[in-house]
C-alpha cells in the first residue's frame, strides 16, 4: 500500500512497504520557474527529520531539500543530474529526488495528506 504526506516546506514522501521516495511538490517546483541544478544527497548517508539533503536551484532562486523522514540513502535519481527540468516536469513522479531505508514511519505524523496539503495551498494564497 502506498502513502503519500506532504510537508509544509512543499516536500512529499511516498512510503511503500518499508522504502519513502522523497521529491518537491508541483507547488514548488511552480513556484521555483525552470530549475537548472540539482544537487543530489549521498547514497548510504544516514539523514535525520529536517536534514539538508539536497538543493535545487532555478533561474529564480537556490532552495534547499529537506528531509521530512529519516533513515538511509538507498537511491538518488541520476537522472536530474543531466535533466534537471525533469522536476518541472513531473514532480511528483519522474522527477523524485531520493529513495530512502531504514525509516520510521511514526515520522511522518506531522506531515499532511494530500487533502490536507491542497487546504494548506489555499491558505497562503
């Protein structure tokens, strides 16, 4: 069973069986226009709640990646290296930034689900 949260930093996190796939959302990825680096977090490195793990940077802005769950790099997505636009393009699926083990899924109690992350986009409009 798959469980997607969102964090307030604009971070998802997709759990599947005992593995979370990180990324930004739509919402960011808009708000930061055409990104033109990625900076991908270290495979094996052991991250805590809130862990820097990456940066991205558009034509706009430089913004760091958060950790929203802790546990081990157990994968990074290559691909952004060569395409970063990748995240424009599809956030929250082709463009996810790293896939971590080890996690504790009690973690992600302050996190929103998707209903709950839409409501909050609308409070900051």
């Amino acid at each position: 069973m798959k469980m997607k949260y969102y964090s307030e930093a604009h971070e998802w996190i997709m759990i599947k069986d005992n593995e979370a796939t990180i990324g930004i959302s739509e919402y960011a990825a808009e708000e930061l226009g055409d990104i033109t680096y990625v900076e991908l977090p270290i495979e094996e490195d052991d991250v805590t709640v809130g862990d820097t793990i990456g940066v991205i940077e558009s034509v706009k802005a430089a913004s760091d990646v958060y950790s929203p769950i802790g546990g081990t790099v157990t994968e990074v997505n290559a691909e952004l290296e060569d395409n970063p636009g990748l995240i424009n393009e599809s956030a929250e699926k082709e463009g996810w930034i790293c896939k971590l083990a080890n996690i504790d899924v009690a973690e992600i109690g302050d996190m929103m689900t998707p209903d709950a992350y839409v409501k909050y986009l609308k409070s900051l409009d």
